[in-house]
C-alpha cells in the first residue's frame, strides 16, 4: 500500500460492493408483489369509506348547525321581556326596566312628561328594540306606544297618529297613539 | 405525465425494474434481510401512490431511491434498529482491535482496505448512508442529493464529510501501522 491512497475512489468501490453483496431476497418476488397491490387496494377501499365518512359527518355538521342556528333565532325570540306594569310596584319597576335594557343592549329614554290618567302598562324588550305601551287608567286600550331601536328606519303607519322623528345617538324614537299630537310632542320633548 | 398512476402495467414495470435496487438499497440502510423486505413492499407502495408527483422520467432512479432511504430510515427509528446496530459495530470493533496484529500483516492489499471501509460502512449513520448510496450508487451531485432528500445543500456536504472523515478516521490507524496514507 503505498503513501497518497485515493479514498474516494476506495470509498466508491467499497460502497458499491458492498451494495452489490446485499444477501439474495429471501422472498417471493411475485409474493411481495401480490402483497402491494392488496394493501393498495386495501387502502383504496378505506379511503372510499373515509370520504364517505367524511361527507356523512360534513352534512352532519351543516344540519346541526342548521338546527344550532334556529335554536339560537328562537333563543333571541325568547329574550323578549314583557314587564306588566301595573302587576309591578315600583322598586320592582326599575329594577325590571334595567333588566331591559340589558337586553336591548342601549340606554333607552323614558318620558319625564304622561299625560294625565295615561299609565305605563307594558315594557316589550328586545335586543336592540324596547316598545313602551301606554294605556289609560283603568282601561285596556293602549293609548300610547314608544318605540325606540337602535339604527333602524322608521315606518310610518297610515291611520296610526305619529309623531316621531327624534333621531339621537343613532337610536330611532316612533312615538303613535290616538292622543293628542301636541300631547305627543310634549311627551318627545321630554324624553331623558 | 410519462405514465398513468392507474396503469398496472407501468407499476409492473417499475417493479420488474427496481425491486432488486430497492431491496439491496434497503438491506444497504438496515443490514437486516426481514426489514429489507419490508421496506421493499412499503417504498413500493409509496411510489405507487405518489407516482403522480413524478414529472421527469430521468429523474426516477434517484426519486425511487431516495423513497427508499426514507422509508429505511423510518423503520430504523422506529425499531430504534439503530441503537442495535451501534452495539453491534462496538463488538465488531472490538473483534476488530483484538485480530489487529494478525490483520496488519495480511491486509496489505487495496482489497483488504475496502473490505475494512465495507465494514466501517456499516457503523455509518443512517442519514450518511444515504447521502453515499446517492453520491456514489446514484452518481448525483450534492446539489441533486440536497434537492430529492429535500435538506439544505450544507447538510448534505457536512453528512458526506463527516462520513468520509469517519471511515478515514477508522482506516487512518490501519493505514499508518502499514506506512501508507490516505489521500
């Protein structure tokens, strides 16, 4: 052996004799073979079967969510609150109108200024829609109706006296009822 | 697209082909006849499936080879085969040093030192083995090896390096005992 050995060419030939002396196979050629294709075929069937599964939990998914969301539509529906007034002292009152105004999600105004013998029967809470019901003393006819919600427009009724138009803080006001229009105006004008 | 992945005759081919090549690539990584086998059947299935992603024919042997050091290296690690293989290179080493007398006075000849590289070979880490069956079995470049082996091409020349420094290292004390050196 003599000095200046060129190693990668001995690597080189190393390697590949050493790659060519692998052992013979001991298996089947046409054994491995048949093997492959059966576990690719295999794999095929499971991966039809995962699609299937896939699309069947997928359909799953939307119809729940399908049911989630009208759950969730009738959840918003329920959360309408209706305070009886006259049923409620007071105390009870405020209490029941800040629970409102929980649910509407704004500060709503209360008129300072009712007509005399007109009362405050019903508080209708939504979210972002609170409706004051007005009626007469010792009567069920609603005299008086408040509505105020939050960035929408404004319906005017035909044969419904209204007065309304009170745009602040991007809360809409609809003041109706058969009293009278200057009533009405006061009432607006008054609303804190 | 040079064949269709549904063709059965074209797998036929490329088994008739390369299942020798990818065995005795396999046996080269694990050094053992049952995991070789294996991973013959495993890199088959792989090809097969990706066949697809294959665009350049010229390119199959070193694709097909490369599927075949991954998937041999994955078995290794997964048996924790390496571990093993280690201990098993201690006990030939040291077989090894205890005949040296008797194997300086003979080894005398290039054959001899490519047998004691063969066996250095096998103490090689997985990851090097397969850069050296890619550079010397598949005759690719480093900037061919780092491309199908997806690494940077600096860990390719380092796994290289270090792997040529390993089995110089090895021979370097057999060598000098001899008078000779290694280039």
């Amino acid at each position: 052996v003599s000095k200046g050995l060129d190693l990668e060419e001995m690597i080189k030939k190393a390697l590949i004799d050493e790659f060519e002396s692998a052992p013979h196979a001991t298996f089947s050629k046409e054994r491995v073979w048949d093997n492959i294709q059966k576990e690719l075929s295999q794999k095929n069937k499971n991966k039809k079967y995962f699609h299937l599964i896939t699309t069947i939990a997928a359909s799953f998914a939307v119809f729940t969510s399908s049911i989630f969301y009208i759950n969730e539509k009738g959840k918003e529906n329920k959360d309408i609150a209706v305070v009886r007034t006259e049923e409620t002292d007071k105390g009870e009152l405020k209490e029941k109108i800040m629970e409102a105004e929980k649910i509407v999600g704004f500060d709503f105004k209360i008129p300072e200024y009712i007509p005399e013998g007109v009362v405050l029967s019903e508080v209708e809470s939504r979210k972002g829609e609170i409706i004051l019901y007005y009626k007469k003393e010792k009567e069920d006819r609603v005299v008086l109706k408040l509505s105020q919600r939050k960035k929408s427009e404004i319906n005017m009724t035909a044969n419904v006296t209204k007065e309304m138009n009170k745009n602040e803080e991007e809360i809409d006001i609809e003041i109706s009822g058969t009293i009278d229009k200057d009533e009405m105006e006061k009432i607006r004008k008054t609303m804190r | 697209m040079f064949f269709n992945k549904k063709n059965r005759s074209s797998e036929r081919q490329i088994y008739d082909d390369y299942h020798q090549h990818v065995y005795k690539t396999a046996y080269f990584i694990v050094k053992d006849q049952g995991m070789a086998q294996d991973i013959t059947q495993e890199t088959f299935m792989k090809i097969f499936k990706n066949m697809d992603t294959l665009n350049d024919e010229k390119k199959m042997s070193s694709w097909i080879t490369t599927i075949t050091t991954r998937t041999s290296i994955d078995f290794l690690r997964k048996k924790k085969k390496w571990n093993e293989t280690l201990t098993e290179d201690v006990i030939l080493e040291k077989g090894t040093k205890e005949n040296r007398k008797n194997e300086i006075e003979t080894n005398f000849h290039q054959n001899e030192i490519k047998e004691k590289i063969k066996q250095q070979i096998d103490s090689l880490k997985p990851e090097h083995k397969e850069v050296l069956v890619l550079k010397y079995i598949e005759d690719l470049k480093d900037e061919e090896i780092a491309e199908v082996i997806h690494e940077k091409i600096g860990t390719v020349k380092s796994r290289i390096h270090r792997a040529k420094q390993q089995l110089k290292a090895s021979l370097q004390q057999e060598i000098d005992t001899m008078g000779g050196d290694v280039s």
